[in-house]
C-alpha cells in the first residue's frame, strides 16, 4: 500500500518561506492529483492546492497569492512553498491523495511560525 | 471559519447511534455528489470513512453510513463503540473555483 511522508523544516519566523516535500513510495505519483491540506492544533481542516502530473496545478483561492506546487516524478516526491509565512500558517501540514476523495494521507508535519 | 458546518461535539453510549450532520450550501454539498467524511484521532492523520456521499471504502466498517438532504450531509455511526471517540471531518466538493472545502469538525465522545 502506498505511504506519503512529509518533511520540511518545523519551525519558521514570519515572513520566511516554508517549503515542503511529500516523498510517495510507489512509482503511482504520475497517476493521481495529489493535495495539500493543514490543520492549525484543535481546529478544522484546510484544502491549500493540488497538483497532477505535468505540473498541472489549482489553489485556494485564499492562498493562491503565497503557494506554489511542484512535482518531481524522478524522485516520486511532491513539494509546497508557501511564503511571506506568519502565525496563522503554524499547523499541522498533511500530503494527501485524491482519488474518489483523500484516500491516503501522510502522516503530517507540524510548522511553527515564530519570531 | 469553516465553510461547512458541523457541531462541535456529540456524545453516546456503547451500542448507541448517533448522527453527525454537515450543513453547507447550494454551491457544495447540495450541488454535488462529493461529500466525504474523514475520522481522526488525536495526533494521526485522517482515515477517509466515506466518499461520494454515501460509498464506504473497502475496510471501513459498516456500522459507518451516510446520507444527504438538499444542503445537509449527514454521517450515522450505528452501534457505538469505544474506539470510535474521534473527530469527524465532513469535506465536499464546491466547484473549479474553490474545490475543497472541509468542516470544523465533531467530537464524538462514547461516555
């Protein structure tokens, strides 16, 4: 069964960029649209883009200024930059992919943005 | 904010059901067929339970079901059992604009 592992840098000052990578275990990652979602501690869950094959790539709209999406099939690895960070982007950030719905989720990293 | 809205918190006894609704609008849950619904214990990832309104995935216990009325989605656990006390996450489709959109959440507590 196909795992996803994220990983990146924990801790992050305001205005910095966080970046990224979900790493995919089997060679499916030319398949599917894979996604990130966050979970700020003790909150709801957020859809921040997906990205497909070729690069093909949407975004929330209310993220859509700061992220980028990219994918490197080579090394079956998924990345997101998301920059000018502040406190409102610490969370718990999760790769996921979409088939009928998030079928498989990594197991998430936690961002801090603090000065 | 959540888009969709789901109650913060609900409780039953073992053997019980209970229901989880998720209430969004025209433009998401009543306009498409995409509602899925997610468990999640503390510190994990989320486990899909449900999928296109109301398919469960192989694995997935059907004590586990769900329907949907107009805006509303809602997630039935029949038969309660301890290991079901986890947060439930509704999400939905809503369009080539926004996508995703997720619930707040529910607690569900087994006293």
């Amino acid at each position: 069964q196909v795992q996803l592992q994220e990983s990146g840098p924990g801790l992050l000052k305001p205005s910095e960029t966080l970046s990224l990578t979900c790493t995919v275990s089997d060679g499916s990652i030319s398949k599917y649209y894979w996604n990130w979602i966050r979970q700020p501690a003790g909150k709801g869950l957020e859809w921040i883009g997906r990205i497909f094959a070729f690069g093909s790539t949407n975004y929330n709209p209310s993220l859509k200024s700061r992220v980028t999406m990219s994918l490197d099939t080579s090394k079956n690895q998924v990345s997101l930059k998301l920059t000018s960070v502040t406190a409102a982007d610490t969370a718990v950030y999760y790769c996921a992919r979409i088939d009928d719905a998030f079928d498989m989720w990594g197991q998430g990293t936690m961002v801090t943005v603090s000065s | 904010q959540s888009a969709l809205t789901q109650p913060a918190s609900v409780s039953g006894s073992p053997g019980q059901s209970i229901t989880i609704s998720c209430t969004g609008t025209s433009r998401d849950v009543g306009n498409y067929n995409l509602v899925s619904w997610y468990q999640q214990y503390p510190g994990k990832a989320p486990k899909l339970l449900i999928y296109d309104d109301l398919k469960r995935p192989s694995g997935v216990s059907n004590r586990f079901s769900a329907s949907k009325s107009g805006n509303t989605a809602s997630l039935t656990i029949s038969g309660l059992q301890a290991d079901d006390e986890a947060d439930y996450f509704c999400c939905s489709y809503a369009g080539s604009r926004t996508f995703w959109v997720f619930g707040g959440g529910t607690r569900l507590t087994v006293l």
